[in-house]
C-alpha cells in the first residue's frame, strides 16, 4: 500500500489535472462546437471525451509513470495500482446542452480504491479523497447526511438502457409506496459525489461500469457513508451493482435494491 503522502501527492495531481481537463471541456460544452456519435442505445460519445480523456492520461503518465491507467474510451486493463478515469461522465446530458457533467479518476491499489477526485466544471465543484485522509468538497470536509427516516430520505438513482428495466421499475415503485423521493439526473459517478456531500442519503444503480464508479465509492467511504462490496466478482475490471448509503439508511436501501450493504467503513473525521 502507498503511503499517506504517496496517496496525498496522487489526489493533489489528479486534483490540478481534472481541474484543467474540466475547465478545457467546459470551454467546448459553451462553444457546442464538436461532434458526437451514438455507441448504442441512449448512449452516445463526443470527440471532446477523447480529447478530455487523451489529456487526463497523458498527465498522469507524466506524473507517476509506474502506475498504469484504464479509461471509458482508450480502455485498458485493471493491474495491482491502476487509475481509472471517466473524462465526461453525463455524456448524454453534455451532448444535449445540458450542465449536469462532471469528469472523474480514482486511484484503484490491490482491488480498492485508495484515490478518488471528481470534478464539476459548471459549478466549479471539486470533490476529493484519499484513504484515511477524509473527503472535502472544495478545500472543506464534506460528511453524509444524517437522514434516518424512509419517508425524509432522497435516493439517487442512474439508469442505462443497458441495465434491467423491470429493477427501476420495482424500485422506484418501492421508493414511492414507501414514501422516499428519489433523484435521477443523468450522471451517476456526481450522484454518489452528491451523497458524499450530504445533498442525498445514497445513491443506487443496477450495474455501474468502474470509469462511472471508483471515485464516487471512494468519496462516500471518506465522507463516512456506507458502500457495496463493488469489488467482488471483478467489479473494478468489469463493472456491478452500486450502492452506497449514509450508513443509517443502509438496511432501508439495501432491502429495497437488493444489493448487500455492509457496515459503514472510511474517516470518521
């Protein structure tokens, strides 16, 4: 495992590169000059995810040569110390005009993600951690919620036309019968920033790739939330089930979603 400075010089670098990244992407999200295509259903790719994703890469390579590096459009593969990087995770939302995007990279070290920084460009939000070294959103630590009631609680939830449709269906059914709203807004690895942050009390979907997850699940651990075993099954090579909770809403939405949710673990600081 590296240590505590080693982690802190990885965040503050991934901090000042996503930083430069979302500032050069949010520049070609006013101009809406680039071009876009579809990789299926609802899902589409634009050359700025590239361009975005080609920078983050290459930063970091410089950075820290030895670690290697797995991305949403270049790929790669999941070794012992490996970054994972989604350069525009809310494609969908960029691509339409809408500001709800943000860019995300997670130090993944021996299956667990050690690193986690994801920024949002439009509001100029950065959302950072390293393991045992807290979360903080803009310089400022950042806790979960403290919401215990059902009937009080707002759930964030992604869906992809890849994913069941029949699960959405029960458990936002579910959700509504039980009198807890819920929160769809088109970027999954930001819902689960957002639940580090407090605005929401966890933050589910049905099978999350790892570009989309590691960050997120980093951030609600540091932050003190409650998360999945992601990793199980090769969930940072190939992607599973996410949740993530405020810890006291843990059982409530693990027996509406069905995901096994353990203990809350990370800084309590």
């Amino acid at each position: 495992m590296l240590s505590h400075q080693e982690l802190l010089a990885r965040r503050n670098a991934a901090t000042d590169i996503l930083r430069k990244a979302g500032d050069a992407a949010r520049v070609r999200f006013m101009s809406r000059d680039y071009e876009t295509e579809s990789k299926g259903t609802q899902d589409f790719v634009s050359v700025v995810d590239r361009e975005t994703e080609h920078f983050i890469e290459t930063e970091l390579t410089k950075a820290f040569p030895d670690d290697t590096i797995m991305g949403e459009e270049s790929g790669g593969v999941l070794g012992s110390m490996t970054w994972i990087v989604d350069p525009i995770d809310g494609t969908s939302n960029f691509v339409r005009g809408i500001g709800h995007w943000c860019l995300s990279a997670a130090l993944v070290v021996d299956n667990r993600a050690v690193v986690g920084v994801i920024y949002d460009p439009m509001l100029d939000e950065m959302f950072t951690c390293h393991l045992g070294g807290g979360a903080t959103l803009n310089d400022r630590p950042m806790r979960v919620s403290d919401t215990t009631s059902p009937q009080s609680a707002l759930l964030g939830i992604s869906f992809n036309f890849q994913n069941s449709k029949d699960s959405v269906s029960r458990v936002v059914g579910d959700l509504i019968a039980n009198g807890t709203s819920f929160r769809m807004l088109g970027a999954g690895a930001l819902s689960l920033a957002h639940c580090a942050a407090g605005r929401t009390d966890g933050f589910w979907e049905a099978f999350m790739k790892p570009w989309d997850a590691a960050a997120g699940l980093a951030l609600v651990a540091e932050a003190g939330g409650a998360t999945c075993d992601y990793s199980a099954s090769d969930g940072f090579a190939h992607g599973n089930a996410v949740l993530v909770s405020n810890g006291s809403l843990s059982a409530y939405f693990s027996g509406i979603t069905h995901v096994a949710m353990p203990n809350s673990t990370g800084s309590k600081t």
